[in-house]
C-alpha cells in the first residue's frame, strides 16, 4: 500500500507559524490551554516548542492545565522516551 502522506524533515517554523497554535481550539469540555500545549508538543520539535511555551505563558496561559483526568501535559511527556528536551522546557518555565 501506497502512505498517503511524506513524511517531512527539517521543516521551518517560523514565529506566526508557532503562534498560530495560541488559537487551536479545544473540543467540547476540553481545557483550552491543555489542548494548545498538546498538540504543540505533538507537532513541534523541542526548539519550537519552548517558543511556543514563551509565547503561551506570555498571553496569560497555564501551563500546569490539566485534561479531563487531571492529567498535565508534562506528565504525558515525561513517559515518552524521546521527549526529555520538551519535558526540561516545560519544567524550566514552571511546570510541575
């Protein structure tokens, strides 16, 4: 079977376009800063997203949101192997 998407490298993310996830909307019932913080971690490599944590906590946002099970973001990221960058970014501008 054919992928119908490329994986791609090396990409550029300017600052607009890591602002952009400021104004990600969150589902019904979801906590907005959870859902923006999420999928930035989701979709950013660690450079882009403690940028985007420095524009996040800059507009009043909280970086300690929690899902619908009390889950923090940092809490998802500390249990991945691969994200030890996004956890020490999170951790250094506060969260626990």
């Amino acid at each position: 079977m054919r992928k119908d998407k490329e994986k791609v490298l090396d990409e550029v993310w300017t600052e607009d376009r890591v602002r952009q996830f400021l104004n990600v909307q969150p589902p019904a019932g979801a906590n907005a800063d959870f859902h923006m913080l999420e999928k930035a971690y989701q979709s950013m490599r660690a450079d882009d997203f403690e940028l985007f944590v420095g524009m996040f906590l800059e507009a009043g946002h909280d970086l300690n949101a929690a899902n619908a099970t009390g889950r923090t973001v940092l809490s998802y990221v500390q249990e991945h192997r691969n994200s030890a960058e996004f956890a020490d970014v999170l951790k250094r501008n506060g969260a626990q």
